[in-house]
C-alpha cells in the first residue's frame, strides 16, 4: 500500500521503519527540512518538505494514488484541516488521524475521519497494562520443563472482565488450571466469562509472560 | 446584539470599519496583545478587546454568549478547526470564518461553509452579518 504520513515524530518514524519492513511504500509530508533530512539519512526513503495541508504539496506527495494518509502532527488543528485536503483530493482514501487533545474528539467525527486515534488513550492503555502486570504473581517455576504458575488477578476494573477463556489472548502452549472465584470456589469449567476478583490460575512456558 | 470576533487580523479591521457603527456590542478576542489594533479601537464605546491566551480552550463558552461569531485570525487551520468546533456545538449560531489560502477557501466553501477569502472583500459590504 502507499502510505502519506503528515508530521514525522517518534511514533511515526516507529511506524515508518515497521510499515517499509512490510514493503509498503511511504511519503512523510513535513515543514522541517531538518526534520525531513533526518528522515533521508536514518530512514531512506521519499520525504516531501511541505505543508499537509496545503494541496499542492499533497498533490506532489501523490495523494491521489494513496492508500491511506496518517495525520499525526502534535497540533489537532493541522491534523484536522490537512485530512480535509487529503479527502477532499482522494474520496477513497483512509485517513487515520492523531487527537492530541481529548478534548477535540467532538469534532473529528466527520465523514472524513475514518479512524481516530487518542493520544491519551494510548498512554493509558499503556500504564494500565504496566499496573495490570503487578497484579500478576507467579506461584511455582518449574524449570524441568520451563513452565510457571501464575496467578492474575481480575481485580474489579481489568479489561479481563467479560471475557470469556478463549478471549483471554493467552500465549501457545499456555494452560488454565482452575479460576477461583472471590467466594472461593475453585472452577475447572471454563465455559464461563470471568467475573470482578476472579483469580486465574495459568499455567505458562517460562519465557512468556501471562499478558503477552 | 452581540458579535465576538476570534482573532485579530487586516480582516478584523476591515470589517469592523463596515460593521461597527451598526451592532451594538462587538468583543473582539485574541490570545495575544495586539497594540496597534488596541490604540485604535479602544475609544470605541461597543468594541470590547478580550486577550484570553486559552482561546482555544473557551470557543464553547463564547459561542454560548454570541449572537454570531467571525473567526478572523491570520492562521486558516485555527479558524477552520474553531469554526466547525463553534458549529458542531451550537449548530443555529452564525459563524463565518476567514480562509485565506484560496485552495482551502474554495473546498470549505464547496462544502457550504461561510468563508470569507481577503480576495474577495471588495464584493461585500458585509451589512448581511448585521442583519441576517
């Protein structure tokens, strides 16, 4: 696919280096010249200097051959308009769009914007998968045939909640032993979706860990 | 009636040179001190000049108290961004904006916005803002 990216920053040089390594062509839109020479000499591949929301530099970009353009400039405001120009340019293109600020979600649910994704959403996503971590507790390692015990903790607000055993995204090899329910009750049929304070009783290869 | 006007630009004077004698009450917003424009208008009784650096963060709150809004700073992705901002909260509140790339004066005005372009300022006696 071709790809225009608008605004080159940590994230969307990650994401650059990830969508080459899986042969998709790329164009960064940027002011900065610095910041386009930097993508030259660490990336190597086109980077346009120009304004994304101006139309002549997205015709220039290729616009109306793209696939997909990201919008993902730290000001929600560029994002908002450049997507206005590439849309307008190319009706069938999939635009992804960077919220910076939580507060402008009301406005980018346009026709425009197919997809929108939220800063702060990300960092907490993040933060809450980092304290769902510590409620993780390894009870036994096997090192004969490297595999742990582990017990998580649903706790009364994981994303675990509503799941059922299938859903739980478990690594291969994994195996469920029992979930304890806050009564105590120690289930083995795990037709069931888990439950607020259920406990999950896993059985791991060690090199993984539960959340993985 | 109350008209607020978002930022400070040559439109801003423009307009209200054709508008300011018929409204009763013109408060004119920026996130910066604009001095020039201040030393002209200040002795004006009905023009109010508001320096609120979190503009940005109010437009609700101005749209609330306006009876029709004109977004004229010098930066088209601000008016763009608080003039569907403004409209997406209050809907039946007249809000112009002033685009002054003509590419993107062109789309929005394809898509039905009010869009204003300081190329075509000379067709206007802008009177319709008053009455309307």
């Amino acid at each position: 696919m071709y790809i225009i990216i608008s605004g080159s920053n940590n994230i969307t040089l990650d994401l650059a280096k990830k969508l080459i390594a899986e042969g998709h062509e790329i164009t960064f839109i940027d002011p900065d010249k610095n910041k386009s020479d930097e993508i030259e000499k660490n990336i190597g591949f086109v980077s346009l200097v120009g304004t994304s929301y101006n139309k002549n530099s997205l015709i220039e970009a290729g616009i109306e051959r793209a696939d997909i353009f990201v919008a993902s400039n730290i000001n929600d405001e560029i994002n908002f308009v450049a997507t206005h120009v590439a849309k307008n340019l190319n009706e069938e293109i999939t635009t992804i769009n960077l919220i910076n600020n939580i507060d402008n979600k009301n406005i980018f649910l346009g026709d425009e914007f197919d997809y929108i994704v939220e800063f702060d959403e990300i960092i907490s996503g993040n933060l809450h998968s980092f304290i769902s971590e510590k409620s993780e507790q390894i009870v036994y390692t096997n090192t004969d045939n490297h595999t742990e015990i582990v017990i998580i903790d649903a706790g009364k607000g994981s994303d675990l909640i509503g799941k059922s055993v299938e859903e739980l995204n478990l690594p291969s090899e994994s195996e469920i032993i029992a979930i304890i329910s806050s009564s105590g009750t120690i289930e083995h049929n795990f037709a069931n979706t888990i439950n607020p304070l259920d406990k999950i009783l896993i059985q791991i290869p060690i090199r993984y860990k539960a959340n993985d | 009636m109350k008209i607020s006007i978002l930022g400070i630009s040559n439109v801003t004077d423009y307009i209200i040179e054709k508008i300011g004698n018929q409204t009763e009450e013109i408060l004119v917003y920026s996130e910066i001190t604009d001095f020039d424009f201040e030393l002209k208008n200040s002795s004006k009784k009905n023009i109010t000049i508001v320096v609120d650096p979190n503009l940005k963060s109010n437009l609700e709150k101005i749209s609330n108290e306006s009876n029709k809004i004109l977004i004229l700073s010098n930066s088209d992705t601000f008016n763009s961004f608080a003039y569907h901002k403004i409209i997406n909260t209050n809907e039946s509140i007249m809000t112009i904006m002033l685009i002054q790339n003509l590419d993107l004066y062109e789309m929005y005005k394809s898509k039905n916005c009010r869009v204003i372009s300081p190329f075509e300022l000379e067709k206007s006696d802008f009177l319709y803002i008053v009455k309307e």
